[in-house]
C-alpha cells in the first residue's frame, strides 16, 4: 500500500501570522522532508479562496520536484472541469519532464464551486463540463495530435499538443465524493480510483467501490488497472491523547465554518469522538492506532492501494506538521508495507 500526504496549502487558518510567501516555503520544506523519509507520494489541492494558497498546484508541484529525487507528486484534485484540458496536459506533461517521471494527476469536479464564475462556467453544467474535458484530456495523454470537438471547447483539427510526458502513459486517476454516477464512469475507463471519505462511516462507501469495479470488469479491465486509493483527514502524534490535543480544535472550528455553508451541524467534540472510533473517518491516533484503522479501512473496501492523510484543516503549526510526517513516513508507511508483504494481508491489497 502506498502512503502519503495531501495539503491544500491552507493559510493562516488558526490566526499563526505566517505570510504566504513562508506558508509555501515551509510547504515545500514539508515535501522535501517526506521524499528523504520514504513517503510514496504527495499531492496538492487546487482551490480558489482566499484561505488556501493552492489555486495553482503544478507550480507547487515544480518547485516540489525541484527539491526531491524518488516522491511521487500529485494533484488532489484538479479541477479539471473549469479548466483546459490542453493546458492542464501541457502542465503536467512538464512537470513529468522536470521530475524525470514522478507526476499523476487526480482530476475532479471539486467539492468547491468557486472556479466556475471565475472562469466563466456556470454550475449548471458541472457534470457536462467534466464529463467532456476528461473524454478531452484522455484523448490528449494517447494521440499527440488531437481531432476533438465539444460544447465548451474550440474545435481541435488535428493539431500537436506538446511538450509529451516522459511517462507514458501519464497517469491520470479519477478524485470522486459520493456521487454514484463518478464511480461508474471511472470504472467504465478503467482509471484509478482516489475516494475522498472525509466524514461518516468509512464502510458505508464499499458499494460505491463495488459498483466501481463491477463497471470496470464489465468494460473488460483488469483488476490491476481498477486501484482504489482513499484521501482522508488525519493526523498522527506519539500518543493518542497528543494528536487529539492537537487536532481538535482547529479541525472544529474549521469544520463548523465549512459546515455554515453547506448546511452541517456545529461540529462538536462528540462528532469528533464518533468520526475517531472504529468505523470513522477520521484517521487521528498513535501510529499503532493508525494502522490498524487503515488496515480495517481497507478490509472493509475490499482492499485499497493507496491512502492519503490531510492534515491542513487542524491548522496546525509548522513544527507539528513535521513531526506527524516524520511518524507516517518512518512508523506508519512501514508498518504497513510489512503486513502488506505478509500472507495474512494477501485479501486486503
């Protein structure tokens, strides 16, 4: 199982008095860390409001790859339906270049609607758009020169879309919620799959995972193409109790605020308790705690092969965030490639 860590580059959330300029150094500082420490990949977010700093990952991404030999690094997710599919190869394709073959995309629709106006959609179309652009973006990972036509896009006749990646091809994994509708069409592509579970019962989503591979052993994949990966807030101290210090306040009251606008309850510390126990999303605990929680996560899936800690809506310090990467990196990406290596784990990967 790979592990690893995915950040929207959230800014200033807990009030620290850190410019932008230092949150994305330390950002990077944080990439770099995980590389030295064996983690297998990192994403980045795309948002664009004014409490996150990732309204253009691949930048983030480059200047990442810049710093790091053996990560791989990610979106999580592009929004690939406000953007062009063109440029978004075009970017990723560089990158790919600069990494000397690091780079996946995880595209999406986006569980925030503020791209929309900025670039001119209207949220009408959300599953149109995205539904084109990835039909798009496919085409463009497989032919150098493009003949295309769509709604939201000038005609392509023919021309070449370059720079090509050094991989190929360019891995492109599908970042879905709850929609069943999602599940389906990834697994009719025969993409990966990356599944934000980031509240509720982790098991509840094993459906929408069979539906998954059911589409996509019925368009005839195989099963090593149909990957599950899960992205999911965490965090990870030497005790327990120290990562729920830690953790709770921040993530509360950014839960709260997020909840004002979709309509969630106060998230109150018994929410916490319910989305910390077993059958939670949350993954917050000693690294033993932890990885026993993912090793349950992925039984009760039917197996992942990848699994993401989001740490940024605890606002966490700086110092923190270091210490928790070092403990997935050195405690929990271990622990679990040892029982993925054992007989026992054989049915869970």
């Amino acid at each position: 199982m790979q592990v690893g860590i995915d950040s929207f580059a959230a800014f200033d959330n807990a009030g620290l008095s850190v410019s932008p300029s230092e949150r994305l150094r330390r950002l990077i500082e944080q990439i770099e860390y995980a590389d030295q420490i064996g983690l297998d990949v990192f994403g980045i977010g795309e948002h664009h409001r004014q409490e996150f700093l990732d309204s253009a990952p691949a930048v983030i991404l480059a200047a990442a790859a810049a710093r790091t030999k053996r990560i791989r690094l990610t979106s999580a997710v592009t929004v690939l339906s406000a953007a062009d599919p063109v440029r978004v190869f075009q970017e990723f394709a560089t990158l790919d270049l600069l990494s000397q073959g690091r780079v996946e995309m995880v595209v999406g629709r986006g569980s925030s609607i503020e791209a929309f106006p900025l670039f001119g959609f209207r949220l009408e179309d959300y599953d149109s758009l995205f539904e084109e652009k990835l039909d798009l973006l496919l085409k463009i990972r497989d032919n150098e020169h493009i003949y295309w036509s769509g709604k939201y896009r000038p005609t392509l006749n023919g021309q070449g879309v370059y720079p090509r990646p050094l991989q190929n091809p360019l891995p492109i994994w599908i970042g879905v919620g709850g929609t069943p509708e999602s599940f389906v069409r990834a697994g009719l592509l025969g993409l990966p799959l990356m599944v934000a579970i980031i509240g509720g019962e982790t098991h509840r989503f094993r459906p929408l995972i069979d539906l998954y591979r059911e589409a996509g052993r019925r368009a005839g994949h195989s099963s090593d193409q149909l990957k599950v990966g899960v992205h999911s807030l965490g965090y990870v101290a030497e005790s327990t109790q120290e990562a729920v210090d830690d953790f709770f306040p921040g993530y509360a009251h950014t839960m709260t605020e997020v909840g004002k606008e979709r309509g969630w309850p106060k998230m109150t510390r018994a929410g916490f308790e319910a989305q910390r126990g077993p059958q939670g999303a949350l993954l917050v605990g000693d690294p033993n705690e932890v990885v026993e929680k993912i090793i349950r996560h992925s039984q009760a899936l039917g197996g992942i092969s990848r699994i993401t800690f989001m740490m940024n809506p605890a606002s966490l310090p700086h110092a923190k965030l270091m210490r928790a990467t070092e403990l997935i990196g050195t405690r929990i990406a271990p622990a679990l490639r040892e029982i993925g290596e054992s007989e026992n784990y054989v049915e869970v990967l």
